[in-house]
C-alpha cells in the first residue's frame, strides 16, 4: 500500500490584504465609516492605516456591519468599524489626510 496524501497537523497563520478605503465622516454613527470595494464580515478584526503628512497611525479595528452602497453607478461597500478595546484615536489634526486601509 502506497501513500498518496501525507496529512500534516493544521498551522496557524495571518493573512494580511490590503484594500484602500475612504474615510466617511458621519454625524449619525458612532465609530468609524469606510466605503471600500470589498465587504466585511462582522467581527472581522482589521488594521486601519490613516496616512498623513504628519506619518501613518495603525488602528486596531473590528467589522461591525458592511451593507452594499452605490456610487457613481458601481458597487462598493459602506463598512462601519469600531475601535479594538485596546485601541485609542490618534488626535484629529494627527490625521488629516489620505486615510488608507
């Protein structure tokens, strides 16, 4: 008998995509608002990167909900994020800029 399939224990790994978003300002919502191509699952946890002149700020953040939007007639996605409990937001003049994911 021949071995055709060598079964090796499961490894954990990370997997990082980076995505470009922009940053929605909203006054009805909490947390944070990204339009992005891709969706979300709720729970993800992501890296949020706001790139400015003044340096890029790394944010821990969590998907709380992704809904489809249109703009401009293509698909895009509106993600609504909150904070990591361990996370705090830089001050607002830190990160005034090109926010990216």
């Amino acid at each position: 008998m021949h071995r055709r399939v060598l079964q090796v224990p499961p490894v954990a790994g990370r997997l990082r995509i980076s995505r470009d978003v922009v940053l929605q300002r909203s006054s009805t919502t909490d947390g944070i608002t990204v339009l992005s191509d891709a969706p979300a699952m709720a729970g993800e946890l992501m890296t949020l990167t706001l790139v400015s002149a003044a340096g890029d700020t790394e944010l821990e953040v969590i998907a709380i909900a992704s809904r489809p939007h249109i703009v401009e007639g293509a698909m895009r996605h509106l993600i609504q994020l909150a904070l990591a409990p361990t996370t705090s937001l830089p001050d607002e003049e830190a990160v005034d800029g090109d926010p990216r994911i």
